[in-house]
C-alpha cells in the first residue's frame, strides 16, 4: 500500500509538470526543457557554491581546523534545505485535498504521513546536493581521493533526512498554531518574510561572517565541541573519521525517527484541527456595487493574499526588491565611489541599476499561476455574463499592481540619490511597467495553454509548476539581455536612448500579447 | 425560454450528445432524468454557456448561445452539481462578486441577499472563509448566488444534493415561486418522486440522444415516473 502511495505521489507531481493538457501524456519536449533548466540551475548554483567552498577549505587547510569545513557546509546545506521545504512540509502534509479522501480508507495514517513525506525527502537531497556536492567535489580536488568520499555521500543524505524531519516538526508546529489563530496569511507571510530576510541577510554578509568564523575558527571549535557537539561530530565524520561518522549516522538516525514517530501519531489530530477557527456571527454590511472588472480584481487581490503560498512563492521578487533598495541606500557612498571609478561606468549606471532591479522582478511570477488556482472553481468565471478577456486583464493587472509600483518608486529613488538624469529615470519607470506586463502575459499565456486544475494542494499549481520556472528563467534571459545590451548601447548612445530603446521594445511585446489576449487568449479560458 | 435544437457535443470521437432537441417555456419547470454519464451534464453546461458544442444550437429567450453567450448569462443562473467555490472569500464577498457580475444595484443586492440568505439559513455564517464551510452550506450558498439576480431561467444540475430537508423543501418552494413570476428552471435529478411532484414536464435521456420527452402526466401516465423511466430506458435498451 505505502509503495501505491509513493507512487501517487510522484505520479501527481510529475503528471503535473509534464503532462499536455490535450494528451493528458508526458511531453518529451516539457521532460526536455525541465532538465536543461534544472542543470542550468544546478550548474549556476554549484559553482557559486563551490567557489565559496574552496574560499573556506583553503583557509581552514591554513589554520589546520579541517574539522570545520563539513561542519559549515552541513549547516549550510541545511539552512538552503530548509528555505526550500519548511513552508511546502506544512501544506503538502496538513492542507492536502485528499487528506479526507485517504483517512477514511483502511491505510495506516503514518503511511500516508510518509507517503507524503518522500517526495519532500527527495527535494532536500536536490536542495542539499546544491550545497554538499560542490563542496564534496571541492574537499576531492584539493585534498584527493579517498574512503571519506562515502562517508560524505551518506553525510548528504543524513542531512537531506534531518532537514526533512526539522521542516516536518515546523510544519506541525506551524498548522497547529495556525489552526487556532484567525489571520493565518498573515502570521505565515510574516514568519516566512522574517525567514527570509535573516537568510538575505545572512547572504549579504556571507564574506563578513565567513572572515570572523575563520579568524576565530579555534575558539569556535570548544564551542562547538561543548555546546553543538553534532556539528562537530560531522565536521569530523565529513573528513573521514569513521568513527565519529557512525555517532553522527546514529544520531541524525534517532532525531529523525523520533520526530516522525512525534508527527505520526498527532497526524489525524493535526489534519482535523486546521479546519476552521471559532465561528462569529455575521453582521450585515452594505455590499457597494462595483464594476465587474475591479470586482474581477478583487477576486484575484483576495485570492494572492489570502494565500500565504502563493504570496510568498510568486511576490518574493518584489521583498528582494525592497531589500535591495535598503541596501543600496545604506551603501550609496561606496557604490558611487566604484562607479565613480571610470566615466564609462558612471554613465552606464542608470543601466546596470535598471537591470538589476528587472532580473530580481523576473521572479516575480504572480499570473503564471493564476489559471491552475482557479481550480474546480473554475466554473464560476464561465458561468457569469464576464467578458473572458476582463478576466485575463484582472490576473495581469494583479501581477503589475503587485511588483510594478514598488519597483518604479524603487528606481525613481535610487535616480535621485544617485544623480541619475531626468529622461533615464523617466524612461527607466516606462520600462519596468512595461517589462513588469510582458512577464505578466507571458506567465498567463503559458499558464493558459498548459493549466493544472486537478491540484490537490496549492503548493502544485505554485512551487511545482513548470511554467512558473520557465517564466523566472525567461524573465532572467530578458533582464540580462537588457543589461548587456544597454551597457553595449550606451558605450554607442547616451544611456537614457538605449533605455528608451528597450522601453519600446517591451511595450511592442506588451501590445501583442494584449492583442493575442483579446484575439485568442480569451476563447481559450473558456476552452478549458 | 429555453429552446435546444439538434445539439451535438463530442469529446474526441466520443458522442456525448446526440442531435437534442428540447424546447422550455417560461413558467415550466423541466426535470432532465437519465444514467449516470448519459449525456445530462453535458447538455446542462451547453445551455449555461460553459462548454461549447460542435453541432445544433441553443437559443435563451431568443438570443443564440453561440452568438451571444454574454447576454445569455445575464438571464441565466446555473447551480452545478458540486459547489466547488471561491475558499479564500467569506460567503458575503462571494455573493458581493456574484452580485458585481451581474451589476446589481447596491440597494437591490442587499435586500435580496439578506432575504435569500436567511430563507436558507445561511445568513450568520456569511463572514466566514467558504473554505470552512461544509457540502451543504456551500450548496446553499451556490442556490442563493443564482438567485440573487432574478434570473429568467435556472439551469440545475442536482441541486438538491447536500441539501438537507427543510432546504430541499424551502428550495422546491422557491422554483415553484419563480416559475409562477414567469421563470423557468431546468434541472437534472436522479431523485424521480422529486420530479414527479415538482416538474410541469420531464425529458430522459440515454446515450446521448433524447428518449421521450413530454408533460409529467403524458410521460408517468399512472404507474408514476420511476417505472415510466424504467420502461423507457429498459425498452430503448432492448430495442
């Protein structure tokens, strides 16, 4: 029974990636893209990884505290584990839509716990590989082959199990907090927005809290000796101290069935209470009329905030957005000193700026999910005396409201403290709003013409959805396409003319694609 | 009010339905009774505008579904057989959106939204999430959205599955009340002594294609709707 569970697992997750709408069959060519897309990432990713990890053997090799080197990169692994699964650990165990569908049949529930728990397990090894086999390869490079190889492989795996059962544990602590709490977006947007600003922190000053570590590596290490004795144990497993390796191995081995022994057994109680808070009478409210349009708008605002995954998974650009602008306003100094450097830099900064802020909204993905959420209810749009098109129009216009005023007020800023000139922050504002559109259609367009709506959790149609990974990776093509070529242009042309270039160039592709909405993309919302 | 003519709807190569033709007068109440997947919520969806179909047409109150799909949604309702609804919205915004869609007066939404909501005792759950709602509350949520526009016809697919028994009732009552106003419902049931009791006419359908159609008294006769259905579905299978 367990191995049919797995099985609907996988099945689901990658029937929903792959599978063409009209076939309802896997497509070789989305089977295709996945892969390119997942090792371009992976590739990006490790070596970013793995120059940090050699930036760090290097120095511990030259303070002789080798042991540190699995410990910091086990941490690391974990923390990048984490991000990635604790929030999807609390729907896809707690909010799934069969949830009741599988309780009522004969299956032992710590079955369906663990049924659900692989395809989670099988995501943090991917997380974990990111970190751990840059730095495995690294620690092979420099210090050669040997039988520690193992020992790291299975250290991987140890940690991909212990993240696993520590985002579980947060995921029960977190729907069971939630099932008692009204607004629970809210504490979930704030606990996720608190998350992740200590990991961009974290991130920002990586070089700064590398240097203290590894300057005080020696002290660190009684430390960790006395106080967080596990890391230290797998510091020294990571360089093949097998005995140390096996105390680690049972460890980990304990907390984690441990854990799934705690969660396991308060599974049905969980479940039964995230569902519904204390009831309040209704008092009557005057219900203004609105026009269907901004009523159609409001529906899609509801729907992104009152979603805690699908907020924080499809707007995180536009946090990383604002984080940004703090810290450029905290630096302004010494970035104008480094632009100041040479008149040719200084002339492509209104440029640079512009393609920075773009890649971090290419990830915003807002509308590229928007079709599948509708779900079962999709019945509802049809049904109703709306124009298909006005719908369409709501999710991109959601999509703009969400990430293009921020960035604009965002770039404006910066254009006056960094002395940009008028027509380059002026054309700059056109360009994002534009830009902002063009991702916004693409996302829907894609999202119209290979919709899930058969999700039995939100995290499907948002976290496991090919097209929002081709729309954050086509949206970072654009941005650095513009970056590269308004830096060539502007070597040519003053920087404000390239920009305006682009400007127009966006703009064309927003009104195609707006006609494509009004031509074809309407009758096919009404075809689905 | 509502007037099918040789509608024919495939999915692939499959008929799903069969050159249908059916014709609803306004103050009629029309049950639509056949087998599971014999082509009943197909037919329903046509006519309410949400999936399109290759051959035949569907006129409402004269205006073609094909041609004008949007001024035929004005005048219809549609209640589907599973109230699968907006969760992240409280039972008022819902209402709200639906009474938006429609572009009902502000002063007209609120007393019929009041009015229907406490007929079916829904009103004091109105400001929580739909989300916590249960099967029935949904439904009764769904049957108070179609009628909070006065529509001239009400296509029904089981609506009165999930309902309990004095909503059943309450709501039998209400189509009764509307088609006496000059409203005509059209609805699917596998519920017959419903049927039986509550509709002017009755159409079955098997396969697709349309068995018999015609007044409650011309298709139950004296042995009642449950072996009129038998004899006709049992004899056209024989044939």
């Amino acid at each position: 029974m367990l191995k049919t569970l797995i099985k609907k697992e996988f099945l689901g997750f990658f029937g929903r990636m792959f599978a063409s709408r009209r076939s309802k069959k896997n497509s070789k060519g989305s089977i295709v893209l996945f892969i390119i897309l997942f090792l371009y990432l992976f590739i990006v990713l490790g070596v970013s990884f793995g120059t940090l990890c050699y930036t760090v053997l290097q120095a511990l090799i030259e303070n002789g505290n080798l042991w540190f080197y699995g410990a910091f990169t086990a941490v690391l692994a974990s923390m990048f584990a984490l991000l990635g699964s604790v929030f999807t650990s609390m729907t896809q165990l707690y909010d799934a839509k069969d949830n009741d569908l599988l309780l009522s049949l004969p299956i032992p529930p710590s079955y369906i716990l663990l049924a659900r728990m692989i395809p989670l397990g099988v995501f943090n090894v991917i997380y974990a590989s990111l970190v751990l086999l840059p730095a495995i390869i690294v620690y092979a490079t420099v210090m050669g082959l040997s039988y520690a190889l193992l020992l790291q492989i299975v250290i991987l795996l140890l940690v991909s199990v212990i993240t696993l059962a520590i985002s579980c544990l947060i995921g029960r602590l977190l729907a069971g907090l939630l099932a008692k709490v009204k607004r629970k977006t809210l504490i979930t947007t704030i606990f996720s927005i608190v998350f992740l600003v200590a990991y961009m922190l974290l991130m920002f000053n990586i070089n700064a809290v590398l240097d203290s570590i590894l300057n005080n590596v020696i002290s660190l290490t009684a430390v960790f000796e006395k106080y967080l004795p596990t890391l230290y144990w797998t510091g020294l497993g990571f360089g093949g101290n097998g005995i140390w390796f096996l105390v680690t191995f049972v460890l980990n081995a304990v907390i984690s069935v441990g854990i799934f022994f705690i969660i396991s057994k308060t599974y049905i109680k969980t479940i039964n209470g995230s569902k519904g808070t204390a009831k309040k009478k209704y008092k009557n409210q005057i219900q203004k009329a609105k026009s269907p349009f901004v009523s159609l708008l409001y529906k899609e605002w509801k729907r992104f905030s009152g979603s805690a995954t699908y907020f924080m998974n499809c707007a995180i650009g536009v946090f990383m957005v604002i984080i940004a602008a703090v810290v450029m306003l905290i630096n302004t100094e010494n970035i104008k000193t480094v632009f100041k450097e040479s008149e040719i830099l200084s002339s492509i900064m209104p440029v640079v700026f512009l393609g920075c802020l773009l890649f971090l909204l290419s990830t915003v993905c807002v509308s590229a999910c928007s079709v599948s959420l509708e779900g079962k209810a999709l019945w509802i749009l049809k049904s109703l005396p709306i124009k298909a098109y006005d719908v369409l129009l709501a999710k991109i216009t959601l999509h703009l409201l969400v990430s293009a005023p921020v960035s604009v007020v965002v770039y404006a800023l910066l254009g006056i403290v960094y002395s940009f000139d008028f027509l380059s922050v002026l054309f700059g504002c056109i360009l994002i709003v534009a830009f902002v559109f063009v991702m916004g259609s693409f996302g829907l367009k894609r999202n119209l013409k290979n919709p899930d709506l058969e999700w039995t959790n939100e995290t499907q149609p948002v976290k496991q959805s090919i097209n929002v990974l081709i729309c954050m990776l086509l949206g970072a093509v654009f941005s650095t396409v513009f970056m590269t070529g308004g830096i060539f242009l502007s070597l040519i042309i003053p920087p404000y003319v390239a920009i305006i270039l682009f400007a127009l160039l966006f703009t064309l592709f927003a009104i195609l694609y707006n006609r494509w909405f009004k031509k074809h993309g309407a009758q096919k919302l009404m075809d689905l | 009010m509502l007037k099918i003519q040789h509608l024919s709807k495939y999915y692939g190569l499959k008929k799903a339905v069969d050159d249908l033709s059916l014709e609803i007068n306004a103050g009629e109440i029309y049950a639509f009774i056949g087998h599971n997947g014999a082509g009943k919520t197909t037919t329903i969806k046509c006519c309410a505008g949400i999936l399109d179909f290759e051959g035949g047409e569907i006129f409402i109150d004269g205006i073609s579904v094909k041609q004008d799909p949007l001024s035929c949604k004005k005048l219809i309702a549609y209640i589907p057989d599973n109230p699968d609804l907006y969760n992240f919205m409280t039972g008022s915004k819902y209402l709200d959106f639906i009474a938006d869609a429609f572009q009902i007066p502000t002063s007209e939404r609120q007393e019929r939204i009041v009015k229907y909501a406490k007929i079916f005792s829904i009103f004091d759950n109105l400001g929580q999430p739909i989300g916590e709602y249960s099967h029935g509350m949904k439904q009764k949520l769904a049957v108070v959205s179609a009628l909070i526009h006065e529509p001239k016809l009400i296509i029904m697919d089981e609506p009165f599955v999930g309902l309990d028994p004095s909503s059943a009732h309450t709501l039998k009552v209400i189509m009764r009340e509307l088609c006496d106003k000059g409203s005509a419902i059209f609805f699917s049931t596998h519920v017959l002594e419903v049927a039986e009791k509550l509709c002017d006419k009755v159409a079955i359908i098997k396969e697709g294609k349309l068995i018999v159609s015609g007044t409650m008294e011309e298709i139950a006769g004296n042995e009642g709707l449950e072996n009129a259905f038998l004899e006709t579905v049992e004899g056209a299978k024989n044939a």
